[in-house]
C-alpha cells in the first residue's frame, strides 16, 4: 500500500494545505488538483455530490498525488466504509458532539481488531495494492469536526479518544453556536480557536479548520496544521464576478489584460 503523502506531512512537522470540492464535476476535481495541494475534499455532506459523483472524481485526485479525502453527510459506518472502500484515505466526519461519537468515528475507519470496518474495500484494493488490509488502519485519516458548544465542552474527551488524528474546525457552525455570524472576527471567535489548538497540541492531535484565501495566513499562525485554502464554487463565483466587473475597465485599468 502506498503511503498516505499528507501523513508524511504531517511527520515532518509541516502544515498541509487543501482545497474543498462541491461541485461534482471531474474536471474541476482534475483542475483543483493540479494546483500545489497536500489534500483535496470531495463533500459529500453539502452540496450536490453524491456517493456515486464521489467515486468519479476520486481518481483525478489520486492520480495528482494528493491525499483524497470526503466529508461524509453523517456519523455512520455505511457512509465511512464506502467512502473508504472506494479509495478515500481520509474521512471528515460533520457534527462529532461527544466522546461515544469519537469513538464511532474511529472505529469505523479502521479493520479489527482496531474498529470494526467490514472487509470489502472493493476500489481501494485495486488502488493501494493487495496488502491494503494490513496497512489501511495506519494510513487512513480519522478526522471528526468540531463545531458545536456541546463538542467545545467535551473537547478533553474527544481528543483523547485514540485514533483520532485532526480535530476539525467547522469555523461558521462554531461561530453561529457561539452566537455571531459566520465570518465572524470576534475575539471569543478567535480565542476560541487558540483555545481548540492549545488542547489539541495537549494531546497530540492535529488542529484542522475551514479557511479562505482570506484567513489562511491567521490560521496558520494560529498554529493549525491542516488548512483548507479555497473551495471550488466560492472561488469560481468570485472570479466570475471580478470577470464581469473588470469588462467595463479599459485596457489601462485592466490588472491582468492577457487573462481576458
């Protein structure tokens, strides 16, 4: 089985960079990943993707060299097993609330004795070779989120459930549960994020969140170590409307004449 690559990040000390997908398109699954990314999210939780979008646009992404991750729509072992099955080598699971969910989360990622994932791995196998079996438990990322109040007050327990490997950041579901608006640059936002990298770092679990172009920079210093830059549809509607708005400019007003 080949090496998970954002694993190998991860050993180094180095923090990953990613991008998200919505849009269930293989050839923008094929043009994110041609981009400098240590990882790329299919998201299968909102959005129009579904598991069978999923599966097409997983192969680009591991031809490109980059770790395939999916959100998957809820905590359940259907959702984790085909996702994995199908070639994943991570999985963000929305809406971890507790420590008995951390423990599902993790124990559906991985083959006994370690969790119990049914034996079937169907693409994967094809992908990763015949030793998959042996490997897959310590290569598959278990990435549960966090964004709620009711996962900030049981955070100890959740991160020290073994078999966790990033605590993700879901930044406007925390944000909405803690009483501002998504975006929000309020500082209890924000020292609530030092707060989730502080504890993280306590038990030797990665800090992820969901970022912008943005607030990339701020996260990084903040010390997460696994940041999702940009997301496909965002991306392609501010550009699309940054297009239309410099149609009016003349050829001196223009920034970039040669892109038009």
């Amino acid at each position: 089985m080949r090496p998970n690559p954002l694993r190998d990040k991860w050993a180094d000390g180095k923090p990953a960079l990613g991008s998200w997908i919505s849009i269930p398109s293989q050839l923008v699954a094929e043009a994110v990943a041609a981009n400098d990314l240590d990882y790329v999210v299919i998201d299968c939780q909102h959005g129009l993707i579904g598991f069978d979008d999923a599966v097409r646009l997983l192969p680009p992404l591991s031809l490109a060299g980059v770790t395939p991750i999916v959100r998957v729509p809820e905590l359940s072992t259907a959702n984790i097993s085909r996702v994995l099955d199908a070639g994943a080598m991570g999985v963000i699971i929305p809406m971890i609330n507790t420590v008995e969910q951390a423990k599902a989360a993790v124990s559906y990622t991985r083959f006994p004795p370690d969790g119990e994932r049914s034996v079937g791995a169907v693409r994967a196998l094809i992908v990763e070779g015949a030793d998959y079996y042996q490997h897959a438990n310590a290569q598959v990322a278990c990435i549960p989120m966090i964004e709620t109040m009711e996962a900030i007050d049981n955070l100890d327990g959740i991160l020290s459930v073994p078999g966790v490997d990033v605590a993700y950041v879901g930044p406007s579901d925390l944000s909405v549960a803690m009483g501002y608006q998504p975006g929000t640059t309020a500082q209890p936002f924000l020292d609530m994020l030092d707060h989730i990298v502080e504890t993280c770092n306590r038990h030797g679990v990665l800090p992820g969140i969901q970022s912008t172009p943005g607030t990339a920079a701020d996260r990084l210093a903040r010390g997460f170590r696994m940041v999702t830059v940009v997301v496909d549809l965002p991306c392609f509607r501010a550009a699309l409307t940054r297009a239309i708005s410099d149609a009016t400019l003349t050829d001196e007003e223009r920034p970039h004449p040669a892109l038009y």
